[in-house]
C-alpha cells in the first residue's frame, strides 16, 4: 500500500532536515582529510573535500522515524532516492524521497498479495522506469514503477532458484542476483535476463577464503554490486574489491594490502552454531570515470579473538577503523583514505550520477546523508590560481 506523506508532517521535516544540514554544513566545511592506514600509501598532490549536502528521513503521525533497518539504497536519473528498509527476520519496506529529501511515498503493506511486501532480500534500478524486488524471502522477483506502483512478480523457483539477493543491473539491461554459497563461504551469482522468458544466461561462483581454513571463512558474506557491465566482488575475508564479467572471467582487482580483516568467529553451543563477524565491507560504488570509494569497518586491536569465543562475551576496548577509500578507476591505486566517522558515516550505501555518496549517519534512529565528495588535483587548483 502506497501512503503519501502528510503534508504538516513533510513541513516539520523540511525544517528539521533544513536544521541538521545547516548544523552538519557548519561542522564539515573546511575539513580536508587525506590519511594512510596501515603501511606507506602513494598519495597524489591535491585535496580531496566531503561535504554532507542533504539528509533523508521519514517520520510517522507521531513524529517517530518509520526508518529502522535501512538496508540497500538506488537514486535514479532524476536524482529520486529509494530507500529499502528491511528487517532480515520480518517485516520490509520501500520508502521514496524527492532528491530535496522530501517524502514521496512510503510502500509498506506486509503479507504475501501482489504488491505485498515480506522479506526483501535487495531492489535495483533498472536504470529506466521500473524497481525490482526480491520479495517474500526471495521467493519472487516483484517489479514497481518509480511512483511505487506495483506491476506483477516472476516467481524466482521458474529461474531455478529458490530464494536469492539482488545485486544490481548490468548496462546492457541484465539482471544481477545470488546467493550464499556452502553456508556464506562465497556466491553464486547468476545473470538474468528480465525481458521475454526471464532465462537465466550466465552463472558463475565466487569461493572466497581469505587463507581461512573452513570453518573459519564461514559467516563472510560477500558483498556484491555491479559497475557498468561488470559484477563487483567485495569479500571481507580480505580487502578485496574484483571485477568480473557476467559469465566469472576476471577483469581486474583492487585490495588494500595494509589491511588484515580478522575472520568471523564461530562457535557451537546447545543453541546451534552462532556467528561473530568483526569486519564488514561497504558497496565499491562510483563516483565518475576517474574515481570509485568503497571500504568497510574492522578492528585493528583484536590480537587475540580466541579469548572472545563466548556466546555472551563482548570484546573490550576494541578500536574500529572506519574508512572511506577512494581508488583511481584506470590503475586501482589507493589515492586517499578518509576517516568515516569523522563525518559522522555508519556505513556506505550508494552513489548517485553526479558523482554523490549514499551513506548511513551516526545517531540514535536511521538517517541517510548524501555528501558532495570533490577530488582536485593540483593541475585543477594551479589553473584556478592563474
């Protein structure tokens, strides 16, 4: 069910959103950061600045965020933003805002009718005028117009599978999904077309171990999105970024050797088997031809995670690095690491055609924050200066 936003509402929330910018603008004006984890990192002459630019969020009759889990963003030509916000146990929701940050619509009707929603494993743009969702736990494929229209759903078991993620769209108009492998110890992913018979025309596997014996690489989900007509693998078994065709051959690679990501713990008690993960990787999205950031959060105290194998321990004083990593496109190289939670980003989400980043924002409900992120080099700021 589509439910349009309450006009009084959608003016309190332009004020409030009007205030945090304002107050957000204030803080992160100015701030050039440009630092190396780990090892000696070739940084290039210029600056590189990140500025929050706009918030999002939604906020019921009671003026309570309607946001809880955000999970997967899109923004499409016109610079709309999607929000998917699922629990991964229950209930899931699509929510729409103008790229003001003002509320479209919200589509929130849970059960399993047409246009229902229950379980979202991942949406996607497909870069025209539809949104695809893996819905009711990825049992089928539902299609909506940017307006939150429901148009009509592909079961996923004729595709052959029984429940999968969206990554994304390739743009020769393919469709991107897969699923875990040998219990999150990699992907399957597999290359739809969505047009006539839906055929599944490629399919390939991506088995990460990060020099992890199983069981140790169990829990390491990967985190897959697509870049033009490539499928982007982000594994946290180690910082690593690959590129693939749509049928798995290798195109390129970008890692981060001064990085070690810790494996998840695992342990078996009389309530099953549970799963500790102390490292997560964010999208690799881009910002233009000449750029693309990604990163992740990890410990970098965590000497010895054998002491923390209890299901009821937490891990002391345990210090996270938190990066946004900006890479150049041609040759991969690391040019700059920024301090996320200097800007007071949870974690990366999207980027937009101008060039824009998606991120979570620190704070006690779900915010997404769009920041303004410019790289210049010192041939622009000489030019400038003459």
């Amino acid at each position: 069910m589509i439910r349009p936003p309450n006009d009084a509402r959608v003016r309190q929330h332009r004020l409030l959103t009007l205030l945090g910018m304002v107050a957000a603008l204030v803080a992160l004006t100015g701030c050039e950061h440009s630092v190396t984890y780990g090892g000696q990192v070739s940084t290039p002459s210029g600056s590189i600045r990140l500025e929050l630019d706009q918030t999002f969020e939604a906020r019921n009759d009671e003026e309570e965020s309607i946001l809880a889990h955000i999970s997967a963003v899109q923004v499409d030509a016109d610079g709309r933003v999607y929000v998917l916000d699922a629990d991964p146990r229950s209930t899931s929701q699509l929510v729409s805002f103008s790229p003001d940050g003002r509320l479209r619509w919200v589509l929130d009707q849970e059960g399993g009718g047409p246009g229902d929603l229950r379980q979202v494993l991942g949406f996607a743009w497909d870069g025209d005028s539809t949104l695809y969702l893996a819905n009711q736990f990825g049992t089928r494929i539902d299609r909506f117009t940017l307006d939150g229209v429901y148009m009509d759903s592909k079961k996923t078991a004729d595709l052959g599978h029984e429940r999968f993620f969206i990554a994304g769209f390739l743009a020769s108009g393919a469709l991107v999904v897969w699923k875990t492998l040998f219990g999150e110890f990699g992907a399957k992913i597999s290359v739809i077309d969505p047009g006539g018979d839906w055929a599944v025309t490629d399919t390939f596997s991506v088995v990460q171990t990060g020099n992890h014996e199983v069981p140790q690489a169990i829990g390491s989900a990967p985190v897959i999105t697509t870049m033009g007509d490539a499928i982007v693998v982000g594994g946290v078994a180690a910082y690593r970024y690959t590129w693939y065709t749509r049928s798995g051959d290798l195109l390129r690679r970008i890692t981060h050797d001064d990085v070690e990501l810790p494996p998840p713990l695992i342990w078996s008690s009389g309530l099953g088997v549970s799963i500790r993960e102390f490292s997560r990787m964010y999208p690799l999205v881009e910002i233009n031809e000449n750029y693309v950031v990604g990163g992740g959060t990890w410990p970098v105290n965590l000497e010895n995670p054998e002491a923390f194998r209890r299901l009821t321990g937490d891990v002391p004083d345990l210090k996270m690095a938190n990066e946004l990593d900006v890479f150049d496109a041609a040759s991969s190289a690391l040019l700059y690491s920024l301090d996320a939670e200097r800007y007071g980003i949870v974690r990366l989400l999207a980027s937009d055609r101008q060039g824009n980043i998606y991120a979570e924002l620190a704070g006690s409900e779900p915010v997404l924050g769009r920041f303004r992120l410019e790289i210049r080099s010192s041939e622009t700021q000489d030019s400038n200066s003459q």
